[in-house]
C-alpha cells in the first residue's frame, strides 16, 4: 500500500462499489461497550476510538476520546491507557491543559493534569464516528468532537481518519480540524497538544540521524523540548522478546513545533505550544496532521524517511 492511497481514501476517491472487488475481504468498523473499533481484512484489531470511560477505569481525565488499543499487524499493543503513574493518559489523544478564553468561566484544561485552568465541567464529548470508506486496502474515518465547557461548547473537532498497510505498519493519517466558537488561546506549556502514550517496556527514541540521546525535557520548562524533526520514533521490547513501536510524522503545515518525548513515561508528544502560545480565532478553521507508523520489529528508518517526504507533498 503506497501512501497515495491513503490520500484517495481521505478524499473520497475510492468508491463503494470498490467494497467487493474481486471477492476480497474489507476493513470493517463495529461497536463495543466503550467505542468503535476498526478491524482489518484479516479480523484484527486495528484500533478502538473510544468514546466512553470503561466500567471501573482509573481515567481521572473527565474525556476519554481517544485511540486504545492500537495494534500492529502482528498484534502487539503499542499504546498505554490510565496508566498508575499518569492516570489522565489516554492511548493517542489530542487536549491541550491550557486552553484561555477573555471569558475565564471558559477557560479549560481539557488534557486532564488541573495545574494551570479548571478541569471541572471541561469534556471532550462524542457526537459521532462515522465509516466513510473501506476496502481491502485501507479505511477512512470521520470523527466529530465537542470540547464543552459546562453547557457550553468551546470547539468542534472534525478528525479524518485514514488507515492503510505498508508492510508490518499500519500507516495512520489523522487530520484534526478544529473550530473555535470563541477567541481562543492555547498557553505557552512545555508539554500537551498531541499525544502518543506509549508502553515502558526497555524503551528507546529515534529520528532521521539514528537513536536520540539528548536530554529529558522539563515539564515546566518549554525551551528544554527537543528540536524539530520530520519524525520521531519510539519502539520497545516486551518481556516475551517481542519489539514494536510508533513512529510520529510532523507534517510541515503544523505550526512551529519541539518535542516532549520523556523515556520515564514513554510519550511521544510534538508540542505547537512550547515555541509559543497559539491564538484561535473564533469560527476560523485550525488545522493539524500527523501520520503514525504503527509497526512491528524495530523503526525503519527508510520507511519513514519515505512516509514523511510523501507526507510533506501532500
């Protein structure tokens, strides 16, 4: 599967009559008790989005909606969920912990840390998921948000959603669009935005030159982050042997970005808000990509190198 497919799916070129080709099996969305869940051709888990908090969670975070489990194709769980040491943690999910507005009673920390802006009230809220293609190749997702502030709504959320295979990763597109219903700004912060929270198993991080060993970055500190790259990988190896992990793709139309990628917690969190703070103007469109690698094994370097560059002409 090349990456321009995953490009016709996001636009809509693919067509349904495209489902039975040559007899082949689909990708398919179903529900469970907690979300949506994406199943590959061969009857595997892909990913769940989930919408609703697990009977019995240690979430402390009032949202849930995010993607948990993630799987590679040969099945290993590449993401973590409310884990003891960051409770509020959530698989792959977008939130920010310092949302302002000119009205204070609709600022919000809707990552979930309550540090800087009130947590209570403040829910990322599903209206909807919706299968917009699929086939033996790949899936397309559309995802509708509402980031309420008590009765009141601070933002919608259109996430499209772009799935396909290439070789032992599953290549995930995610396009967020967001839309102020009031003047916004997002708080200078070392850390939140978009996130990978990864699992800490014998952990390690890579970019274009190879294993990174710079220095952990600061949680209070945004000038520790680390320096922009086209990408970021973190992979790890499981008691049983087994290694996988995540690569990150930063697509060049994001705002400037440096990188909170702390080993101790295994999160991979390219941060817009560490360089500056960022204003969203009411009703005007805010845009954000990243494509994620979801592999078995260890990073290749050549794929993402190849993921990235088709990513950035897109």
């Amino acid at each position: 599967m090349k990456a321009n497919v995953l490009v016709a799916l996001l636009l809509g070129v693919l067509t349904p009559g495209l489902l039975a080709a040559g007899g082949r099996k689909s990708y398919s969305l179903g529900q469970s008790e907690v979300g949506h869940v994406l199943k590959a051709p061969d009857g595997r888990t892909v990913f769940q989005y989930m919408t609703s908090k697990p009977e019995g969670s240690r979430l402390t975070a009032n949202s849930t909606c995010c993607f948990y489990p993630v799987m590679t194709p040969g099945g290993t769980r590449v993401v973590d969920f409310a884990p003891d040491d960051h409770p509020h943690h959530r698989g792959i999910f977008l939130a920010w912990y310092s949302m302002l507005a000119d009205d204070e009673a609709r600022a919000g920390d809707f990552w979930g840390w309550g540090k800087f802006a009130p947590t209570e009230g403040r829910v990322i809220r599903n209206d909807k998921v919706t299968l917009v293609r699929a086939n033996s190749s790949g899936a397309a997702l559309a995802i509708n948000n509402s980031w309420m502030a008590g009765k009141t709504r601070m933002l919608t959320e259109e996430l499209s959603v772009g799935v396909a295979r290439e070789g032992e990763a599953y290549v995930m597109d995610l396009h967020f669009e967001l839309i102020p219903d009031y003047d916004l700004v997002l708080g200078r912060a070392a850390f939140s935005g978009f996130n990978v929270k990864s699992r800490k198993s014998k952990g390690s991080y890579s970019d274009p030159g190879g294993k990174v060993g710079l220095a952990a970055p600061h949680y209070l500190k945004p000038e520790t982050g680390w320096p922009s790259r086209p990408w970021y990988d973190y992979s790890f190896v499981l008691e049983d042997g087994r290694e996988a992990g995540v690569t990150v793709i930063d697509h060049s139309d994001n705002p400037e970005t440096s990188w909170h990628n702390l080993l101790p917690i295994a999160m991979l969190n390219p941060c817009i808000v560490a360089p500056q703070q960022v204003k969203l103007p009411a009703n005007q469109p805010f845009s954000l990509r990243y494509r994620l690698l979801v592999h078995d094994g260890p990073v290749n370097p050549e794929l993402a190198g190849k993921m990235a560059e088709g990513y950035a002409r897109q």
